[in-house]
C-alpha cells in the first residue's frame, strides 16, 4: 500500500516538474483529475514502450485541471465532473468521455474486511454532515446486524481541492437525501459540514489508511491497490451491490451520451437491480483550434490508441471502457471540430 502511494506521489512530482523545466518535446501534456491517474499511468507507459511518446500528466484534481487547459499550460485538462455545453463553447473547448469507473466508501475499521459493511445514501450523506458520528449508531448497525461495530468516533475525511470525485459523489448523496441536498448540495467542492480535507484520490486514500475509525471515498482503483477496506451499498433498485466492473458497466449501460453537450452524462444513482450507485465517468478537454496543433494532433492519437489497446489494460484495474458506438461519435466529432488553423482536421484516424 505504502509503496503505491510513494511511487504515485514520485510520478505526480515527476510531471509536474516537467512544466518548470522543458518537457521532452514529443511528450503529451495533461493536468486533472485523479479519478482516473491509476489506468493513465499505465496507458502512459505502454505507450511510451510501442511509440516513445510520453505522457507528462499532473494529477491535481478536476478544478486544477480546467484552470490549466483554460490557461493554456497544458495540451489537454482532464475532469470528473464535466462542464456544461455554454461553457465549452464559451471557451472553445471540445469535450469527450475517456473511461469509466466507480467512487467506493473506504473505512478503517479493524476486524472489518472489504464489503463486510454495507451503507446506504442516506446513512452515508448522515455520516458526512456529522449527523451520525459514532460507528455503532443505531442506523449503521440496522445496516449490519451481524457486524461487531466499535464505539468509536468515525473520522470523516473529504476532498480539499476542487475535485469531480466529489463531484460525483455529493451528487449521490443529494440524490438519496434531500437534507444533503438542501444543505450542502453538489459541487466539486463544497462547504464540508465535518472532517478534514486531503489533496486527492491520494490523500484520501493516505488519512484513511492511517487514521482507525476513519471513512472516505476513493475512486476504486485506489482502493483495491491500497488496499483499503471499502463498503458495498444500497442502490436505487434497493440491492445491496459489490464495486465491480460490472456493476459500473451496469449503471452506463442505458446512458444516452448524445443527450448532453460534450457526452456530459451523470451515471450516479442510475436505476438496475445490479448496478453500482457511484459510478463516474470521467472526460478530456482540448480547444477545437489549438494554439499548438501538433501537440494536439499528439494527445488525439494517444487517446485513440486508448480507445482502441487500453479496454484490457482498464479491466485489470476495474475501469469500464466506453462503449464502441461512444468511441466513434467521440472520434467523428474530433474529425469535424479539432482543426488547425488551416481548417483542417488534426485526427487523421489510427
């Protein structure tokens, strides 16, 4: 666990030093979130192996991310919570989905072994406004009947930074409690009621596995590599249901990504006996007439090599890769509206 931790905090330091000094020059620039940074590292270094072309990406979170393809520092921003069509026109950005995944409940709790506990949105939304704050509360064990739960005080811990995880996840909880939703509500960072705040899926992950009686959410990727202790929970349908790959691919299966400017749409809470109540997307962001064309037309092939080599690399982790159907409406919309200033399209195809 530790050792993920340290080698993850290396390569984000690695990347973002790579904008102090001069990047290699093929290399592709990127900053956000870090919802997805696990299956980008490792379609980083694949890449690099078939085609020598690196990935320079700053993990930062979703709100760091749109800071910088807005400034102009990086080829492409990278979000979990997507941005709204008028502000990517507004901007002149195009957006597209990349992978899908799922937000998990972590705890630490001794004795207590990945989806042992169950929770359900309400619980969960009592929890984080500080309403429920003993880990043997009566609505905890209504929960789990059979689980020796601890009279210990629960530790929540939060995102710091602007984050489409959380995004993502208060979203959830606004839709399971209409307190949360009145009082707190959805945004990508929010005016936390209890708790302390840590920088990233990474820092979640870090105070939760270090501090006992504490609960947080992790994008399930750094759960299951660190290790973490996380929840099952009640979804919409009322099932108890298992983070897998197949219950986020249960929750995207009736998505409509033509509904929405730039494939912006929302799986959590999507109704299915078995599908997963916090499943994400997560989406790139590129300008439609970039400054740099070459170093665009560099990100669009990396990305479709993605598309195309990276759905197994993604199940090993327990990400979803987006459907086939989504895949081309992403790569006809980048021939049409990512062009160079010669009006002609950077994506040539594979």
């Amino acid at each position: 666990m530790r050792h993920f931790l340290r080698t993850t905090a290396i390569a984000v330091a690695f990347a973002s030093g790579a904008f102090v000094t001069a990047a290699v020059a093929a290399d592709i620039s990127g900053a956000g979130a870090t919802f997805p940074y696990p299956i980008y590292a490792k379609w980083a270094d694949a890449y690099k192996k078939e085609t020598g072309i690196g990935l320079n990406y700053q993990s930062i979170g979703s709100g760091g991310g749109i800071k910088q393809i807005k400034a102009k520092t990086v080829t492409f921003g990278a979000s979990d919570a997507p941005m709204k069509g008028e502000d990517l026109d507004a901007n002149g950005l195009a957006q597209f989905p990349m992978v899908m995944g799922g937000i998990v409940p972590v705890v630490n709790l001794e004795g207590i072994e990945p989806g042992q506990l169950v929770l359900d949105g309400a619980t969960l939304a009592d929890i984080f406004a500080g309403k429920i704050a003993n880990w043997n509360d009566a609505a905890i064990q209504k929960l789990n009947p059979d689980a020796k739960l601890p009279d210990m005080a629960i530790a929540v811990v939060h995102r710091s930074d602007g984050s489409g995880t959380t995004f993502n996840f208060s979203t959830f909880l606004a839709e399971t409690s209409a307190e949360w939703k009145e009082k707190v509500g959805v945004n990508t960072a929010l005016e936390w009621p209890v708790g302390i705040g840590a920088k990233g899926n990474e820092g979640v992950a870090n105070n939760v596995a270090q501090t006992q009686g504490a609960i947080g959410y992790v994008e399930y990727a750094y759960a299951k590599q660190n290790k973490l202790t996380y929840t099952d929970l009640i979804n919409k349908d009322g099932q108890k249901v298992e983070p897998t790959a197949a219950s986020f691919s249960a929750a995207a299966a009736n998505a409509d990504w033509s509904s929405q400017p730039g494939y912006g749409v929302i799986l959590a809470n999507q109704p299915g006996a078995e599908s997963w109540p916090m499943t994400a997307a997560t989406w790139i962001l590129v300008y439609k007439q970039p400054d740099d064309a070459t170093a665009t037309a560099e990100a669009l092939k990396f990305f479709a090599w993605a598309y195309e080599k990276g759905g197994d690399m993604a199940a090993e982790l327990d990400y979803v890769p987006m459907p086939e159907s989504v895949v081309k409406s992403v790569e006809q919309m980048w021939a049409k509206d990512i062009v160079g200033s010669d009006g002609q399209p950077l994506y040539k195809g594979m």
